[in-house]
C-alpha cells in the first residue's frame, strides 16, 4: 500500500524527474506561462513555490541554492530583481494552474502552469501578436490591391494593341477583297470585249 507517499513519480527516475522539475521551473520564470501535462504541472508548481519562498531572503546563500536548480543565470537575476519584487508580498500561491482538457494524440490531460502576477505581461504579448497579424493582413490586402492595379493596366495595355491588330487584320483583309474584286473586274471586261470583237 502506498499511505503517505508524497509526490508523482511520472514514469521517470529519480536524476530524470529531478532535471525534468528544474527546466520547467527554468522555462516558468523565464516565460511567465508554460503549457504541460496536468501531472507535471502540479508537481512542478511545489518545486517553483519553493524557488520563490526561498529567492524572497535575497541573500547571497538563497541565490547560490537556487542557482542548483535553475538552468540559466539571467533567469536567476530576473527571480531576484523583477520576480521576487512583484511577487515577495504574497504569502505563498505564486503560481496558477489552468486546465485545458485533453490532448488530441494520446488524451493526456493539459493545463497551463502561470505566475499570477503576470496577467498584465501575457496579455501586452498577445496585444502585440495580435498587432502584427493585422499589420500583416493590412500590407497583404495593399499588395494585393497594387497587383490588381497592375494587372488591370497590363491587361488594357495588351486589350489596345489586339484591337489594333483587328482593325489591321480587318484593313488588309478589305484590301486583297478589293484587290480580287479589280483583278476579277479587269479580267471580265477584256473577254467581254473580246467576245464582241469575235461576232
């Protein structure tokens, strides 16, 4: 029976689970929101609460303990100048989980693991997406009014010429009718002469 076992072993080992937990609390402070499985974004939540509660001493053994465990030197400086200073007048529930449901391929259930006071940082970012999609849209529907353009000129510019080409066809079609019509006249009128001379 497994009474009072603490904690998800999540299929891994113990050096598998424990790089695991410190890249997604790598990943959580550096972006603010991550998106993971329900499972490992519990579990990673204590690992980050900790993180937080210990970086709130702000002395130089707390940064060397953290420092164990995150992965990358900005995002240490980032918990300590601009995290903790946000953050540090909360007692504790730094973080926030949201369920999402189920994966598509193997319906494993989703959640997004957030910092609570960043709301304002994701929703600028998504504000700013959502300016460059229009930016987007708008140079694509100017381009693609400037190529109708163009293709309307290029379009009359080739119409007047074909119509030239028709009056021409046309004039020397009249010209050889004429043409034949003379030759035919001239070649009548001498036999008709001819014919009279004859009786």
């Amino acid at each position: 029976m497994r009474h009072g076992v603490k904690g998800r072993k999540l299929s891994r080992t113990h050096s598998h689970r424990a790089s695991l937990m410190n890249s997604l609390a790598t990943s959580l402070l550096k972006y603010k929101r991550i998106k993971t499985t329900l499972a490992k974004a519990k579990e990673a939540r204590k690992h980050v609460e900790a993180l937080i509660t210990k970086a709130k001493k702000n002395d130089l053994h707390s940064r060397r303990h953290i420092m164990r465990f995150i992965n990358d030197k900005e995002v240490v400086k980032e918990l300590f100048s601009e995290v903790v200073s946000k953050i540090g007048e909360r007692p504790g529930g730094y973080t926030r989980v949201i369920k999402l449901g189920n994966r598509i391929g193997d319906a494993a259930s989703m959640a997004i693991l957030e910092l609570v006071d960043y709301n304002d940082v994701i929703t600028k970012k998504a504000e700013e997406h959502k300016e460059k999609r229009e930016a987007k849209k708008e140079a694509k529907q100017k381009g693609k009014s400037e190529e109708n353009k163009v293709e309307d000129v290029v379009e009359v510019k080739e119409a007047k010429p074909k119509k030239e080409k028709k009056k021409t066809e046309k004039k020397i079609k009249d010209k050889t009718k004429s043409e034949e019509k003379d030759e035919a006249s001239k070649d009548s009128k001498p036999k008709k002469r001819e014919k009279k001379s004859k009786k």
